[in-house]
C-alpha cells in the first residue's frame, strides 16, 4: 500500500511505503527568514509530516540539505545542531546548488524508517 501525505499540485509532501517515508525536498513556509530560520521552519515542517506517517526524526535513516550558497552552512547547522537528537543522527549529504525560488536559502529531503 501507499499512502501519499501533504499532497500539492505537482507533488505529495511524504509518500510512505514499505515500512519508508519518502519526504519530498521541503522548504521554508516564510522565504523572508536567514538560513539559520529557514531550516528551523523546515525542520519542523520534517517533523509535522514523521508524525503524520507514525514515526519520528529519531528514525531518519539519511538526510539530503541543499545550500543555495555554501557559505549558509553554518546557520543551517546552528538549527540542525539544535533540532538534531544526538543518540539518532542519520547519514548526511549537504550540497550546493540553485533553488527554483532564488529566495529559498534551503531544502531539505530525506528518507525514514516508520517506527516500529
């Protein structure tokens, strides 16, 4: 079975399916925030939709940040550090890359098991 969370236009906000959650590249609700903001906002847009699957940022198994600047990588990782559950941390990439809203700082996507 799948089921589709946070359905858009063009995309579902999580899509879980074999004991996995899917969560599209998430983004920042107020694109007027800093970095550090941005990923805050995300990042509790990431645990809204966990929860909504019947699981939890503890069992994130990977982790993908786009940067649209490299050097916002220590204000994503202030609220990151902050967010982070230091016994759960899953595998990480963070990359550079430009974002389709040149006001975007950051987007989030991942994958996580559903607790049980």
């Amino acid at each position: 079975m799948i089921q589709r969370l946070a359905e858009e236009g063009r995309l579902s906000g999580a899509v879980v399916h074999g004991g996995l959650v899917y969560l599209a590249g998430q983004v920042a609700d107020d694109a007027t925030l800093d970095a550090e903001g941005q990923t805050a906002d995300i990042l509790r847009q990431i645990d809204a939709l966990l929860a909504e699957a019947g699981t939890s940022k503890k069992n994130l198994l990977s982790v993908q940040i786009i940067l649209a600047d490299i050097r916002d990588a220590p204000a994503m990782n202030r609220a990151w550090d902050a967010w982070l559950d230091p016994t759960a941390k899953p595998a990480r990439m963070t990359i550079q890359a430009p974002l389709v809203d040149p006001a975007w700082r950051v987007e989030i996507t991942g994958i996580a098991a559903i607790a049980g």
